[in-house]
C-alpha cells in the first residue's frame, strides 16, 4: 500500500494544532459530502480519505503512532511490544553474561530481533495479529426544526448507505456512535465504529437553551395598555394568552412544556418563555396626537 501523506489530504502542516485540522477537516468535509456530490466517485473518494485523515490526526495518540511510524503506524503498539520483549531478553542476556561471562545480544542483533518478529516491516506479524478497524468520523447538518421530532435519516458514508433514527432534541456539536459502521478490521478483527457530529442550524424565530425556548413577541402600544386576547405561534402550534392590562416592556412568561423535546426522554418537554416587546406608533394621526396630549395633562 502507497504511503497516505494525512497532512496533505488536509492541507495543513505537521505544526498544525488540533483546531487547524478541525478547521480543515470540515471544510472539507462539506465540500466533497456525497449528500452535496451524488453520484461523483470522485468527491466520494476524497470524502474518504478526508475522513480517514482526519480519524488519524485528530487523535492525539494515533497522530504520534502516525508521526513517529509512518505507514506503518497502526502497528506501533505492536512494535512497542515486541520492543519492550527484546529490552527485557537483552537485560537478562546482559545478567546471564555477569554472572556466565556469556555474550549477549549484540548491537547488530536489534534489527535481526525486530526482523524475526515481524519479517522485515510486520509482515509476518501483520498475518496472524488482529487489528481493529479504523472510527470513521462524519457530519450530518439539520435544522433546528427537523430535530423536533424522530428523524429518520440514510447517510452514505465511504459508499455505503447507513439508516439513522435520529432521536428528537439531540443538540448542536453533539456526537452520536454506530457500532460496527467505520473500518474493516485485519485479519478477523473488529469493525471500527461510526462517529457522527451533528451540526444544528437554526432558521426559526426561537432560540435555544438546551430544552428550553426563547421568543421575543412585538405588542402594539395600544394592546400593552389595554390588554386583552394575543395569539402566540409556539413550535408546534398556536396558543392564545390573555394580556393583561398595562403589560410593560420586556415583561416575560414562561409557556409550560411548550419548549424543545428532552433527549431521548419521551413525552418531556422544556418551557417556552415568551418576552414582551411593546412597540410605539411610528406615526400619529392629528387626533391621535390631540388624545396623547389630552392624557398627558390627565397624568
């Protein structure tokens, strides 16, 4: 196999910080989505190997195999292993030739020792070792409305279409495991698994706290004096409040289960908290203005 520069695939360099691959991991990530690129063996072929380089350099420990093995890295525990094997056998030939005057492993037998065990660059090794298949590591854009509800989703990840139920209220950043979905294993052994960011924009007149919502709902001047019946637009429908007379501005109520869906808790619900704007007339006729006049002398 062709030695992959993870680095390149990226466009950073080996300085790069966690954030910088990050970065570069989802912008290219979007860029060559097969959602964005059907059908274009092409983008799906980079889309893999964005993802494979960034499973690699995002984990700090995988980056160090990476960096220090090459290739070869997936093996570095492997080669560790078999290291710490050959230290030990040397420090027991170092004891065995103390107290024996015996020879010992000599400078020239560390190569021979590794070639032995793993037939000059794990081969041999690699036959009969299992290694666990890589995480894959994807991205799926929602809008706030659409995570509402139970969402069922088919994301094609590396040319395979998974089916996803998408449990209501997940959050935005939220990451979401699929046993089994990354990488085959070698030689027998385990899948890895499939990573999923969810990333959650929002379209809607409300904002998000968690469970909770927040919408802001202009008053006319004459309703806030007055009072009286206002129709309010929740998340899921409409309900009618009663405005009492002389609400002030920025005067707030709370909704009670009109909120958002709780993860993965069926039937639960946050609050919805409706904050009062009161706007003032941005014109007034003469008589209009006459009466103002007139209850500013009341007052």
């Amino acid at each position: 196999m062709a030695f992959i520069d993870y680095y390149k695939i990226l466009g950073v360099e080996k300085t790069a910080t966690k954030a910088d691959i990050k970065k570069a991991y989802r912008k290219l990530a979007r860029k060559y989505h097969p959602d964005l690129n059907p059908n274009d063996k092409d983008a799906e072929l980079q889309f893999k190997k964005v993802n494979e380089a960034n499973e690699v350099l995002s984990d700090d420990e995988n980056r160090k195999k990476y960096d220090q093995y090459g290739e070869n890295w997936q093996h570095g525990e492997a080669y560790e292993q078999a290291r710490e094997q050959q230290k030990q056998q040397r420090q027991s030939q170092q004891h065995y030739q103390h107290s024996s005057g015996s020879q010992g492993f000599g400078d020239g037998d560390y190569s021979d020792f590794f070639e032995s065990m793993f037939g000059g660059g794990f081969d041999n090794r690699s036959r009969t070792t299992k290694f666990r298949g890589q995480d894959f590591n994807a991205q799926l854009q929602l809008d706030l409305k659409d995570v509402y509800i139970i969402e069922k989703r088919v994301l094609t990840v590396n040319g395979k279409n998974i089916r996803l139920t998408i449990p209501a209220g997940i959050t935005n950043g939220q990451i979401i495991k699929i046993k089994g979905k990354g990488g085959e294993g070698r030689n027998g052994g385990p899948h890895g698994d499939l990573l999923i960011e969810f990333i959650i924009t929002n379209t809607t007149a409300f904002k998000r706290d968690g469970s909770n919502l927040y919408k802001t709902v202009n008053l006319d001047l004459y309703k806030a004096v007055l009072g009286g019946d206002v129709t309010i637009d929740t998340f899921d429908g409409k309900v009618k409040l009663n405005l009492k007379p002389l609400t002030q501005n920025g005067t707030q109520v709370k909704l009670k289960g009109k909120g958002f869906p709780v993860y993965k808790k069926d039937g639960q619900f946050g609050d919805l908290y409706i904050t009062y704007n009161i706007e003032l007339p941005k014109k007034l006729s003469d008589k209009e203005k006459e009466l103002f006049e007139e209850l500013a002398k009341l007052q």
